[in-house]
C-alpha cells in the first residue's frame, strides 16, 4: 500500500491539514514550474469532470509535469471489458502518481492496494471527495482567519453529497458547530452524525434554508444530484428544496462566506453572484493551489 496516497481525509492529522494549507498559500505567491519536471501524472477520469479534473491538470503544468490518461472511461480499455485492477496496474507502471475518479465506492482505495504508485482520490462515488475538501479548507482559512469555533451550514444533499462527508470529517478536527440542513430525505448518514458526536461537537439537523443562515460564518451549498438517484422520480420531489437568493443574505453575519464545490444548477440564483459574500468562484480557483500542494506533498517533493 502507497502510505503517501491520499484516498481519504481521514489520511490525514489536523497537523497535516494545517501543513497543506500553509503549503498551498505558499504556491499561490510562490510558483515553482521546475517541481514536478521529468515527472509523469496519470489523470484518470472514469466519471465525468471539470474543476476537479482541469484545475489539477493546471496544477500539473505550473509545476512543470507532463499529464497522461483519459477524461471518459469510454475511450478507454475499460470499453472492451478490462478490470479496474489490470487498468491501474498498467497505468501504475508508465506515471508517478495516478489522479483518479471512480462512480463506485471504495474504487480509490481498491486501486491504491493494486498500484505501483501513489494514488491521490479524486471522487469515489458518494463516498470521499478529500482534493475537494482540502481546497475548502483553505478556502475557509483564507476567508475566516482560523478553521477553529466556526458554525458551518452544510445545504442541500448530505446523504449522497461526498464533498460533505469530507468536510464534517476535516472541520471535526476544529471544533466546529454543524448546521445540517436538507430535506428528510437526504440527511447526513448516521455513520457521520455518530463521527460528528464522537467528537463532542454540536450540531442540529434541520430543513430550513433561512433558519440557518443567520446563525453561521460558512454557508456550504450543494447541489442535488441527478445521477445519485436510481429513482427519477425520488429527484424529482427533492430537486429544488433549496434556492439561495440574493436577499436571503440580508441577515447574515458580516463574515460570512457563500461556498459550493460546483457545478450548480439552480440552488444559488445568479443574483448572489455579485454579493462580497458570494466566494464560490474564489474557491474553485484555490482548487490549483491547493492541488498543487497536494501533488508536491504525496511525491513527497515539499
């Protein structure tokens, strides 16, 4: 097993968390485009992507590196029926590292126990999403000041929504106070509500969008995901339970920041876009910055 891969957030100590974070401001005023020369980084997209997948291809050529892989599994052997371990073994034998996202669960972990090289987690199914939720850390230092005492709002669906999952994980290193809100259908799974209480912290489900809003410095919108749902019809009573518009802000706290891992479809009206609250875009461009981090801190480069 590659120790240096990052297959979930919980791979990491709140003292590793912190070095990340300290090593993504420095690549944001500090590019270094020889770090990663004569080295190869396989991006293996079996799920369709574009921050994710483009912001960490950025991060590979700022520092320098060469991309191999594959953006739709369709283009792939997988097509002619190749199984997922033969595919990482292959792959493991011509890059450095493998960047990959998987639709099945535990699908990193798998390829971590089979590869040659270090495998970083790019999103397996509903499980992980741990880029996403380092770069939201960083996003939230940036903005707050501190991870520490924060009353976080996490909106929309948290049963299937692997950037949340991530995130309570992380942010229970940093006695935060969670604001779980979704419809009934889609709360936190227990198995992270019992993480949250392991922890001693306070949190309060609810379904109130507007309840929420006053009470917390991040407001973490998500969207409902079409293609969680074997059911079509299942999405279709939960799809927009939650619209966030420009004068539900109006009470918020001064620091309050507007965060969404995107894409978004309707559950942040483009009204918000213009409010100084409104930080989401902010946050997916941290997303370079903190993969680069990511990169150095696994090739164990930095």
């Amino acid at each position: 097993m590659n120790n240096r891969s990052l297959i979930s957030i919980t791979d990491y100590s709140k003292e590793e968390l912190l070095e990340l974070i300290k090593l993504a401001d420095y690549f944001e005023h500090n590019p270094e485009p020889e770090l990663l020369k004569n080295k190869i980084i396989a991006t293996l997209f079996f799920e369709p992507s574009t921050r994710t997948r483009l912001s960490f291809e950025t991060a590979i050529q700022r520092l320098g590196g060469r991309i191999i892989g594959f953006t739709d599994a369709s283009t792939s052997s997988v097509q002619k029926g190749e199984s997922l371990r033969d595919t990482i073994t292959n792959v493991s034998l011509y890059a450095d590292l493998i960047v990959m996202r998987s639709p099945l669960e535990g699908a990193a972990r798998f390829a971590n126990e089979v590869s040659h090289v270090p495998i970083i987690n790019a999103g397996d199914g509903a499980n992980q999403h741990p880029t996403q939720c380092m770069l939201d850390l960083f996003s939230i230092m940036k903005t707050q000041g501190t991870l520490e005492n924060l009353n976080i709002a996490l909106v929309g669906d948290l049963k299937y929504g692997r950037t949340t999952h991530s995130l309570v994980q992380a942010m229970s290193n940093f006695n935060a106070t969670f604001f779980l809100v979704s419809p009934n259908e889609l709360r936190l799974p227990s198995s992270l509500i019992q993480s949250i209480k392991d922890a001693h912290l306070n949190y309060y489900e609810m379904t109130s969008l507007e309840e929420a809003i006053p009470l917390v410095d991040v407001l973490y919108m998500t969207r409902i995901q079409r293609e969680r749902f074997a059911d079509p019809l299942e999405y279709e009573k939960v799809k927009n339970s939650y619209v966030l518009k420009n004068y539900m802000l109006d009470n918020s706290k001064d620091n309050l920041k507007v965060m969404h891992p995107l894409p978004r479809v309707n559950e942040i009206s483009i009204d918000v876009d213009d409010n100084l609250k409104a930080y989401y875009f902010q946050q997916a461009l941290n997303g370079v910055f903190m993969r680069e981090a990511i990169l150095a801190h696994v090739l164990d480069l930095k």
